[in-house]
C-alpha cells in the first residue's frame, strides 16, 4: 500500500481496526496487508475523533527509520500538531526516560565493539571452569559472552541468583555446566568495570530504565499521566523487557494498541517470540473494549503465491489461525521450483 494513493479506502478489517475505541487493540497484520498504512490511520483517527492530544501518544517502532517514517507520514497528513507525538525504538525511549528522570548526568554509551575490546583486553583476569573458553577468547566474548549477557538484560534476568544445573545433572553435561557458572561469574565483573568507566550498553539502558520504573512509584504516574495511548510495531520481534515496561506505563488506563503477527517472529535469538502476542491477550483480554482483529487480505502476493505460504505455516505450533487472501485481480502462474546453476537460472527468468 503506496504512500501515494491518498485515495485508498480501508477494506473492513482495517477500517474496524482504525477506528476501535481507545482500549487494549491487537492488530494481527499478516505479511503485505497494509500494517503500517493501518497504524499510521489509527493514530490519525484518535486524534481528529477521539480528540486525544498526540502529546499522550507514544508511537514505539523497531527501527529508528520507521519512527521518522511514521511521525513524517502523520506530520504530512494533520499538520504540524503531530509534532508533539513521540515516536521512538524501545532503547531510544527508555534513554528518554533516563534522561528525562534521572537526577544525575548518564555514562556515556558503550556500543558492543566497545565491550568485545574491553572484556578481550581483559580476558586474562578471569579464571575459566570452562575448557573451551580459555582456548579461543574472541569466539567465547563474541559467541557467548556478548549474547549471554544481552539476553539475561531482556529477559529481566538477574544472573547472580540463577540455579544452574550441576554436571552431575544428567539434563547438562559438564562443559555447558561449566560455561554457565563462568558467565554468571562474569557478569558482575562486566557490570563493575562499566561503572568504573562510567559508561553504559544498550541492554543496561534497558534494565536501568526498567529499574527506575519499576521501583520510584511517582516517577512512573508521571509517565503514565504523560503517556496515555501506547501504540506498539512489530510487537512479535519485542522482548520481555519491553512488554513489561509497557504494561507498567498502560497502567489502569489500559490504551494500547499493538500491531504484529506471530508468523513473522525473526528476533527470537534476541528474545523475541510468539507467546507477546498470547501475553497481551491473556493480560488485557478482561478489559471490555479488549479486541483482536486480523489482516488477511494481502496487497502484494497473487494467490497462488499465497496459497504455497498459507500450506507451509499452517501447521506451525502454537500460532493464531490466519489464512491470506490477495486483493490483486490479476492471478500469475504457480510458482515452480528450478534446480540448475546461475547461468541457467537467468536464461530460464529471461
């Protein structure tokens, strides 16, 4: 769906969506069925019919592209009053919490090639259980260190008080056993000498911002009094940390709407997974104006093309039934499957 067609109607599922009242909405948008034209609508229409003051809104998107993207598209159709909408990734919004509440100055941020040179520099101070660790310090900083520690900050997970299985545990052996317990070791070892540098990563901005939210109860009314309606993208690709934040800032007030599909999760190594989109069900499904609407009808695809992706995720555990369906009134040729090398793939496209 262009940007271009300023015309374009809203077929009934996404018109239903739009103009849903304020209240707990999920948008299950499968792939090519005009989420982002429906979200971008659905702000617009609570502002121009619900009068909500786009001051309250807070827009989060996965992508700093897609915030600008967004609050551009806005901005071009109601004019300069949507300025005052924030439109941020969820890092950028929880360094906006920090910065906006916190009484002291930030460390400087500490991007991850930053953290891979301190912790090589550094590799020698620690004493390894592990066998493989010591034997190759880039791959263990860079393939387990670095995502161990980003994952335990997602997930709100505190790895000093973890229960890892011993080796004698038939369900671990003993190498993995052993990795565990160095990196809980390391942990606050990392931690300690990022205070001593005064700076911070992303996933300490995240646990920070959690933090501050979590346990200064005045700080979080004001910014449940500033942000009234939360609007979430992608919300399949966000994590625990997120989806816990969000629940804190909605409230009792309880007006969030979320847009995503548990078919396309690709951030699972990042602690993404299907299960936000049955949490915000299982959270929110006792609020009256609690609503789940799919988006079926499909802008890109012709149908054959759609049926092959229908038939492969069909049976995927755990997803919310969908079936798409093109809105294209041209229908092309069954894909087809052709084995050969490079130079015949092309003669055979030509």
């Amino acid at each position: 769906m262009k940007e271009h067609q300023a015309n374009i109607k809203p077929n009934p599922q996404q018109k239903e969506a739009i103009e849903h009242p304020p209240g707990p909405l999920m948008i299950l948008a499968g792939a090519g069925t005009g989420k982002t034209f429906t979200l971008e609508k659905r702000i617009i229409y609570l502002i121009e019919n619900y009068k909500v003051d786009p001051s309250h809104i807070l827009s989060i998107t996965y992508t700093e592209k897609a915030a600008s993207e967004l609050k551009t598209r806005i901005i071009n159709k109601i004019g300069n009053t949507a300025n005052s909408i924030t439109v941020n990734t969820f890092h950028s919004f929880c360094l906006k919490i920090l910065r906006d509440y916190s009484n002291e100055p930030l460390p400087q941020l500490f991007d991850e090639s930053e953290a891979i040179h301190l912790l090589l520099k550094r590799f020698d101070e620690f004493k390894f259980k592990s066998d493989e660790f010591p034997l190759n310090p880039q791959k263990a900083v860079i393939e387990s260190f670095i995502p161990f520690f980003n994952r335990i900050r997602d997930e709100l997970i505190d790895p000093t008080v973890m229960d890892i299985p011993s080796n004698a545990d038939d369900s671990i052996d003993k190498e993995l056993s052993n990795q565990l317990n160095d990196l809980k070791y390391i942990y606050p070892i990392f931690q300690k000498w990022k205070k001593e540098l005064n700076v911070m990563d992303y996933g300490d901005i995240i646990l920070s911002a959690y933090h501050m939210l979590s346990t200064n109860k005045i700080i979080l009314q004001k910014v449940i009094e500033q942000y009234h309606h939360i609007v979430v993208d992608e919300f399949q690709d966000n994590n625990f940390a997120l989806n816990e934040m969000v629940g804190l800032i909605t409230g009792d007030r309880q007006f969030i709407t979320v847009v995503g599909d548990d078919d396309q999760v690709i951030y699972s190594f990042r602690g993404a997974n299907s299960y936000n989109i049955r949490g915000f069900e299982k959270r929110y499904k006792h609020n009256q104006q609690y609503k789940s609407i799919n988006l079926e009808e499909n802008f890109r695809s012709t149908q054959p093309i759609l049926d092959i992706a229908n038939a492969s995720i069909v049976n995927n555990i755990g997803r919310i039934d969908k079936t798409l369906i093109s809105a294209l009134s041209h229908q092309s040729m069954k894909p087809i499957r052709f084995w050969g090398e490079e130079p015949e793939q092309l003669d055979f496209l030509i």
